[in-house]
C-alpha cells in the first residue's frame, strides 16, 4: 500500500498510510478482545439474543471511543447509532459496523467479522476488517490496491473457476435456483456479508449474490477491498452500489470480474418476472 495521495492536511496532517495501518490495529484489537468475551461464555451455543447485543453495543462503544480518539474530526455512522443515520450524509465521515455476522459469533461459528470504511463524497476510500476466527486483516485503499495480511490481492488472472459462496450448507432459495444456470462449479459457505465478499477478493470463491435486504454498512468495506483487487460489486439489477440516501438497499452482487458481474445481474432478473 502507498501513501494516499491527497494532502496530509485533509486528515490533521496524517498521512493516510498511518491511518490505515491504525485502522487495522482497531479492528484487529476489537476482534480479539470479541474472541476473548465468547470464549468466556460458559452457556450452550447459540448463545441468546442478549450475548449478541451485548457484543454488539460493546464493539460500537469500543469503535467510536478510538475513532474520536484519532483526532480528525470525522464523525461516526454506526449500525448500531441510529440517531447517526442522517441524511443527507455528511461529505466525510467514518462507516462502521461493529460485529458484521452477529449470528454466526453468538452461535459459536468462525463466520463474523470487525469491520469500517472512511466515506468520502459517497464512495469508501479507506477500509478495514479483521476475522478473529483465522487471523486475517483486510485493509484497502482507494486507487492503492488492497492486501490481507500484507498480501496484495488481484483479480487479474481468472481462476477459471465458478464457485459460489454463501451462508448456508449448501445452495438454497435465489442461490439454489441459479447454481446450475451459472455453471457453479463449487460452493463455500461462510458466514457474514463482509466476509463473503472478501472471500471473492481473496480467490476463495468467484461469485457471490444476494437478494435480501442488507445496509450500507453491511458493503461498503468489503466492497473497496473487492474493487481494489479487481473484482465488481453492483445491485442485483447490475447497476453501481450508491452509497446514499436510505441505508437500507435491496441486494449485492459481487463477483472476480465485470462479465461475471453482467451475467449474474441478467439470471437474477430472469428468475424475478
């Protein structure tokens, strides 16, 4: 990753590479200190409701308490604030989702993760996220390239592949319907939105979809870490993923390439008349 190349002054004289690296720190930091409190619990799994929401009012509290700390004067837009959903947004300001996937953390299940994005005239340009469960930080910069664990990732070669990845055993619902017509070749459960759509970034899988209601929050980290490895996050009719007005949006397609993209965007809709 190189330094951002806006100004220092646009983050207090920060250069952005600093900031990125101690956004990694925070997230990572957060995700331990998740790990650590699951690993306390001495209940059956699923744990109830209470231990998620606990989970969650903790990891918001611990995220906005470290982001004021930075200094820079951005403000927070948490899941779990709704009072800082405002709209219209500010130019700037901090996107965070504290646990992405609680489910699957008080289930006692891997698939979960810590994660944010620094928006900038409704696009993210910065973004971490960290999963507790196999140790591996993501972090991108726009128009820089991302990495895991200091690995950069890049689409640029094609797999060759047509795995499809998502939260369940095996295919179900819009998934089901459409393996076989997409040629999916393979499948990969996990977990949180996120996390899925890292697993596209990082070579696990090539094709993800889904035709739920999810949030801004929910994307918009992932989606930077995805982009800068050369792969396309889009709506499920294929058009750009908007990053404004109502926080709550329909679906996401992500995919390795554009075509991929294209050709998932066109069977979603065949399936939906």
């Amino acid at each position: 990753m190189h330094v951002w190349t806006n100004s220092p002054e646009a983050f207090g004289g920060q250069r952005s590479r600093s900031v990125l690296e101690r956004l990694g720190d925070l997230v990572t930091d957060l995700g331990m200190q998740l790990e650590a409190r699951r690993a306390s619990y001495t209940g059956d799994m699923p744990a109830p409701v209470s231990f998620g929401d606990a989970a969650d009012q903790f990891a918001h509290r611990f995220l906005c308490g470290e982001l004021v700390a930075f200094g820079l004067g951005i403000p927070v837009i948490s899941e779990e604030d709704k009072e800082s959903q405002s709209d219209p947004r500010p130019a700037r300001y901090w996107l965070i989702d504290p646990v992405d996937g609680t489910a699957s953390y008080r289930g006692g299940f891997a698939g979960y993760v810590t994660q944010l994005a620094l928006m900038e005239d409704g696009q993210p340009i910065l973004a971490a996220i960290y999963v507790p469960a196999s140790d591996e930080l993501f972090l991108a910069e726009r128009a820089a390239g991302s990495v895991c664990n200091g690995i950069r990732l890049s689409l640029a070669e094609p797999s060759g592949r047509r795995r499809f990845i998502d939260n369940y055993p095996e295919p179900r619902a819009t998934g089901a319907r459409l393996y076989g017509r997409l040629g999916c070749d393979g499948y990969v459960e996990s977990g949180s939105l996120g996390l899925k759509i890292c697993r596209i970034a990082d070579g696990t899988a090539e094709i993800f979809f889904k035709d739920v209601i999810l949030r801004d929050w929910d994307i918009a980290p992932a989606a930077l870490i995805l982009e800068e490895a050369g792969g396309t996050l889009t709506t499920t009719s294929g058009n750009p993923f908007v990053y404004s007005g109502d926080f709550v949006k329909s679906g996401v397609i992500a995919t390795a390439n554009k075509t991929l993209a294209a050709e998932v965007a066109a069977a979603m809709k065949s399936v939906s008349v």
